[in-house]
C-alpha cells in the first residue's frame, strides 16, 4: 500500500465524505442490484446516516492525501461498510482497513468476526482469510439483497 495512506478511525469531519464514498458505489458500481435497491440504499445513506452509525459501530477510514478513499467498519462482531474508491482498489487498501478492524475486534476481546458479503466481494475476505459459511440473504433499507455469510478466526 502507498506510504502516503494514512489508515485511521472516522471523525465526525469525515461524515460527508463517507456518505458519498457509499453512494458512488451502489450509483455506479452495484450493478448487480436492482434499479429500485440501488435507488433506496443511495437514499438512505445520507451524511445524517453516517454520522448516525458512528455512534453503534468502529469506522475506519483511509486518507489520502486529506481525502478519503476507502472505509470499513464493525458492529458488534460484523464487518460493514467496506469501500474502497475505485481508483485506488487492488492496492491494498481495503486489507488493511481489515486488519485494523480486526485488531479492533481482538482489543474487545472477540474470537472470531462474521461478513455478510455481496457475490462481488466475496473473493477479497477468502484472501483475507475468512472462510464461507452459507449463502443468504440481508436486508438493506428495506430491499433484500443475495449475500455470502464468511467467518473469520481471530487468533
Ligand atoms: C472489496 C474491496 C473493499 C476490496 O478493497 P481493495 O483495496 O481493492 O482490496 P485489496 O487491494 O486489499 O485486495 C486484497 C486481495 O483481494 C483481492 N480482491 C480485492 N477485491 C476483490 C474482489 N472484488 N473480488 C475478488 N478478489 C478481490 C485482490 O486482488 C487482492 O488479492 P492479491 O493479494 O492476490 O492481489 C473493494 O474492491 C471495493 O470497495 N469493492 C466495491 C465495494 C464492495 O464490494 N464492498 C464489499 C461489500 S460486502
């Protein structure tokens, strides 16, 4: 990963930016999901969304050169919201957004931590080394979406 990424937890400043980060995705990239999924869950996640859920989950952010270019987070024991920007993916950024989540997890003393992937992610966590437990399905802001739950050992 480029020595200029500076991996760290979200502050309040950076809701705005995490808010559009998910919105380009599900607007230009999650092309898999129905128009109408897509449409709600773009929506739904407004800068008020981000700045609610930081209040329930740890997010971290990656910055670039002050912008942010990849995010993650976990709740309770499951890893959320991991985007990387387009531009800046396969460089080892969202790994090591995991990485600093799953250190996270062991600091509150998990052993073990869950994802609910998209079909399209699910090749990043077997690299990270999370193993398939079964195919299902999560809802969205109302839309039910085709997943891959995965589970990863903390050791
Ligand atoms: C999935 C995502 C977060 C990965 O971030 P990234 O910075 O591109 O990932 P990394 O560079 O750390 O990749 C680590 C490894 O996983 C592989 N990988 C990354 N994304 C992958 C994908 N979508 N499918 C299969 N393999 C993938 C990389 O090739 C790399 O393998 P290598 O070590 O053999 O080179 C990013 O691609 C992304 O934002 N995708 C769109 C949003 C998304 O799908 N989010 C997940 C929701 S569950």
């Amino acid at each position: 990963m480029s020595n200029n990424v500076i991996i760290r937890k979200y502050q309040p400043k950076d809701a705005q930016e995490c808010s559009a980060l998910m919105q380009n995705h599900f607007r230009n990239y999650a092309t898999n999901l129905s128009e109408i999924a897509r449409k709600r869950i773009i929506e739904a996640r407004t800068t008020e969304y981000v700045r609610s859920i930081s209040e329930d989950r740890i997010i971290v952010v990656a910055e670039l050169k002050n912008k942010i270019v990849g995010m993650g987070a976990l709740k309770g024991n499951e890893i959320r919201h991991m985007y990387v920007n387009q531009t800046f993916q396969k460089k080892d950024i969202g790994s090591t957004i995991l990485n600093f989540l799953e250190e996270e997890a062991r600091n509150l003393g998990l052993s073990s931590i869950m994802v609910n992937s998209v079909f399209y992610a699910t090749g990043f966590y077997l690299k990270n080394g999370f193993k398939i437990i079964q195919k299902t399905q999560i809802d969205r802001h109302g839309s039910i979406i085709d997943a891959v739950l995965l589970e990863k050992q903390l050791k």
